[in-house]
C-alpha cells in the first residue's frame, strides 16, 4: 500500500500545479476585465493549491498591489522572488512595486 502512495504523489502534485496555473489563467482573463477583486480570489484560491507555483504569486501580487494592501503585495513578490529567483518578469514586477512602496512609505513617515 505503501508504494501505490509513492507513485501516486508525483501525479497528485501535477495535478495540483495543473489545477492552479488554470486559477492562474482564469485570474489574468478576470484581471483584464477590470475584475480585480475577483481574479484576486482566482490568484489565492491557486497559491493554495499550489504553493511552490511562483507565477500564481506573481500574480497575487499585483492583485494586492492593484487593491492597496501593500504589505500583504510585498509578501507575495518575496515569496515569488524566493521560489524562482532568476524569473525576469517577477524581478522587474518587484523592482517596480518597491519604488511605489517605499515612495509611499517615506511619505507616510513624514
């Protein structure tokens, strides 16, 4: 019984990645609709299936940066710059949320 478990957790965690990069896709169709809120959900709902998916991180990412919640944007552009930290598209979405956010920050600050 032990075995049938073995091989069968490669075909569980592909299915995982398949079901949240269809999260992913649906969230980007939501997003370019203007349906922030929404594609928002799509993008959580696909990090919990899988979480090592970095582009499902990306994406919440932006959905938090979109609705304002800039601390919880920087978590989930760390997370996904941790999980593949030589992705282009995640580095320059990073790099330019951190002019927004500390820009806002020192503003707070004064």
């Amino acid at each position: 019984m032990a075995v049938l478990v073995l091989t069968s957790t490669p075909l569980l965690l592909a299915d995982r990645r398949s079901d949240s990069k269809e999260q992913v896709q649906f969230g980007i169709e939501l997003a370019q609709k203007n349906l922030w809120k929404e594609a928002e959900f799509r993008w959580e709902k696909a990090v919990e299936l899988d979480p090592t998916y970095p582009s499902a991180w990306n994406n919440l990412a932006i959905a938090y940066e979109q609705a304002g919640k800039f601390d919880e944007a920087l978590k989930a552009y760390e997370r996904a710059r941790k999980l593949d930290p030589k992705n282009i598209y995640v580095q320059q979405n990073y790099d330019l949320f951190m002019e927004i956010y500390e820009r806002q920050n020192r503003r707070r600050d004064r």
